[in-house]
C-alpha cells in the first residue's frame, strides 16, 4: 500500500476517533459498491493490488481528523 505497511489500518481500527472516520468513510464509498472498514480488515494479501482499493483506503486512512476532538 505505497508509504503504508500492511496491516497498519487493521490496528488502527482498535482506535475508537479511527473507527468513526472509518466508518464515516464507509457511507462516502457505499455508492461506489466499496466499504474502507472492510478492505481494512481484509485478509486477502493480494487487495492492494487493486490500485482503486489502495487509492481509497490510503485516503480513508490520511483524511482521519486526528486531531479533532
């Protein structure tokens, strides 16, 4: 996944302020027949090979308001 390691958004979804952006991000893609939550989760190795679904989910996972309280 690019600058990402694998398995960074599976751990990050332990994080309560991550889940909901996630999970926001989910409603966003839903048109598109796309759920971040679960790409995140994915076990598959080979779901990054996909550019459109590392597109999405980096996206996903940078646009988290981090500092938001």
């Amino acid at each position: 996944m690019g600058t990402q390691w694998r398995g960074m958004g599976l751990s990050l979804m332990r994080l309560s302020r991550f889940r909901d952006s996630i999970l926001r991000s989910d409603e966003a893609v839903k048109p598109l027949g796309l759920q971040v939550s679960q790409l995140l989760l994915s076990t598959d190795e080979a779901i990054f090979d996909d550019m459109v679904i590392s597109f999405v989910s980096l996206t996903a996972i940078q646009v988290c308001p981090w500092g938001l309280g």
